[in-house]
C-alpha cells in the first residue's frame, strides 16, 4: 500500500484503539524501552505526546531516562518550512500549545541536531525495513537527515511493520529499530 493510504488507515486503527490496549500496549512498548543498552547515550530526543491522536504516552520514558541522567530534547515547529528547532526539555521548562495543539518549549535552551545519541520518532506504521509512515509534512524526514552518522532513530507504534510501504523514496530516512506491543 501507498503511503496516503496507510495513513487514513492507521490513523483510523489507533482511534479505534481502547483505554485499556493503550495501556497494555504502552507497557510493553515501556519495557523494551527499559531494556535497551544505553551506552554512550547522553542526549536523547524525543516527541512529547498528542493524547487526541492517542499517540504512546512519552512522559514515562521521558522520566526514565531523566533518573539515568540523559538529558532529554524536545522540537519546536516552523509551520512555514515543515522544520523542527531542537531545545532541551529540563524541569522547568515551560511548555505552551502551537496552533495545531502539539506542545512546545517556550524558555528553553537551543540544541544542534548533532548532539542528539537517541531520537524517538514517532509514526503511524512503519514497514520491515523500518520505513515510516508519519503525519505526511516531512518534519522528521527533514530533522533526521541532520543527525550525527551513529544517532540511533527508534521508532515506536502500536502497530507491528507491515511487509512494505509501496512509495517510500529517496527522501525517506529509515529508522534503525521499530518498538511496538510484542
């Protein structure tokens, strides 16, 4: 299947999703999460959650890798370009809503994309090579491009991969590993 597909499709499965998968379904998402090797991991990025979209809730991994010292980045929009500014998520940072409801830091510190060891990247479904089927503006596609040579990209879903997304192309940035419900 093409990707404007699966998007209806997969947006449609996770609406359809109950409290009590979500939940299931996050703790098993949790404990991979727990369980990774996180040698010479020091910055990790990740995307602070759209409860309307039923995205994986993310504070719990965020607290996690705060307990092991990780500092923790979170992005910032530009609507006009679909790019994303890369700031450090600390105890106080406050966060505000952008028009489209996602939250972002207001008074934080700016981060190159080239300090960034983890990126957690979120999406609808990916596929066995670890292609990604996202929102469809490119912001991660763009963001990912910029990252260090030996940055992780870990994708996490609900879903398990399907075989393969039929229109992936040479924009596309393939992520190194998927986390979904096992």
């Amino acid at each position: 299947m093409k990707k404007q597909e699966l998007r209806k499709i997969y947006k449609q499965k996770r609406q359809n999703l109950t409290e009590n998968q979500i939940i299931d379904f996050q703790n098993s998402i949790y404990q991979q999460i727990y369980d990774l090797d996180l040698t010479g991991i020091r910055v990790v990025h990740i995307f602070l959650s759209l409860k309307k979209f039923k995205e994986i809730d993310t504070e719990p991994i965020i607290s996690f890798f705060r307990s092991r010292n990780i500092k923790i980045v979170v992005s910032k929009s530009n609507l006009e370009n679909n790019t994303l500014t890369h700031f450090y998520l600390e105890e106080n940072t406050v966060l505000e809503l952008n028009k489209y409801g996602v939250p972002e830091p207001v008074n934080a510190e700016q981060v190159d994309e080239k300090l960034l060891d983890l990126v957690f990247v979120p999406l609808l479904i990916s596929d066995q090579l670890n292609y990604r089927v996202g929102y469809g503006k490119g912001f991660y596609d763009r963001f990912l491009s910029k990252c260090k040579d030996d940055a992780q990209f870990i994708g996490l879903n609900f879903f398990k991969p399907i075989y393969q997304i039929e229109d992936s192309n040479d924009f596309d940035i393939p992520l190194h590993q998927v986390i979904y419900p096992k």
